[in-house]
C-alpha cells in the first residue's frame, strides 16, 4: 500500500495518514511537505515516487513545494485599531476606481453579471443593462451600494445612485446623471 500526505493537507491530516501506514507493515508512505491534499497535482517528485513504487523501485523522499503564495500575517487582536479614516479625496478615488472595475466586469460578460467584489459584496445584472451593488467593495472599508443603468446614448453611458459607506470611508451618495458624476461625500 502507498500512501501519500501533503504537509498542509487540511482534508486528511498526515498524523492520520501515518496511523494508517502504521496499520499496514509493508505500506510505503510518503510526505510531501508544502503540499495540500492534492499530493501529485502539487509535485512532479510525488509522480516519480508514484511510479517507482508501482515498478517495484525505491525513491528518495520529495523535497518541500514551494508556497504559491505567501502565508498570511498574523490577524490583529480583538479590538486593535484599524486602519485609518480615508478622507473625502481618497474615499471618491476608491469609489471611481471600484466603479470602473463594475463598468469592466459588465462589458466582459456581456450585461449578464454575477460577480463578487475583490473585498467582498455582490455585483449582479437586474437585466443586460442594469446592474445592482450590494456592499460591493474593492477596497477593505469602502462599499458601494445601489444600482446603474447602462444607457448608450447617454454621454458617459451610464445613469444611477450609488450610496457610499463602510468603516474606513466618508459617507455620501454619488449620482450619474449622463453627462457627469456627482454627488456629496462627507
């Protein structure tokens, strides 16, 4: 019997794994630290030793995979404080930006959207030309709420109320009446 364990398998822990090789005398087990449940997707070496066992052949253990990403640092405390207050500039800068990144993520699909924001909420199309945020957020402590209607023969393209909030940003509502974006923030 072969068995195979990641070191960051969060499926099928390996202190489980070795138990079930220590169940079986003559099994072969194999660590691939780094590694998550998908042993042989993550690691060219955990092939080798896949196909040198079936071959009757020994292999050398498999070096540590490489992390795709970094690990995350560590969470503040309950109760630390966090980041700071954006002001008016910066919280329409956020908007614009998360606002365009809707117009794009729209156009690519055509009108027919579902889509969830890189921070968190929800973009979804109400028809192939209006689209509603709900807590749509880019940017951790912005969100967008409200809808837009894609228009073309509006200037910019577009119509709409979007309300602006969240714990970083300063509060207002922004209104695209075709020919220009405005609104009060603050």
């Amino acid at each position: 019997m072969l068995i195979l364990s990641g070191g960051r398998d969060v499926r099928t822990a390996t202190s489980e794994a070795r138990q079930v090789a220590a169940d079986f005398p003559r099994s072969r087990f194999l660590l691939v630290d780094g590694s998550g449940h998908d042993v042989t997707d993550s690691s060219g070496c955990a092939d080798q030793f896949v196909a040198a066992w079936v071959n009757g052949r020994r292999s050398p253990g498999c070096q540590r995979v490489p992390l795709v990403l970094p690990p995350l640092g560590a969470f503040p405390p309950p109760g630390a404080p966090g980041p700071a207050k954006l002001t008016s500039a910066q919280t329409l800068a956020v908007a614009l930006n998360t606002l365009h990144e809707v117009e794009a993520t729209f156009f690519i699909n055509g009108g027919n959207t579902l889509s969830v924001g890189l921070v968190g909420g929800v973009l979804r199309s109400l028809s192939s030309y209006e689209v509603r945020l709900s807590r749509y957020a880019d940017a951790s402590g912005v969100t967008l709420n409200g809808t837009a209607t894609h228009s073309p023969s509006a200037p910019d393209g577009w119509t709409g109320e979007v309300s602006v909030s969240g714990a970083r940003a300063v509060y207002g509502a922004l209104f695209d009446d075709r020919h220009r974006l405005t609104g009060t923030l603050g």
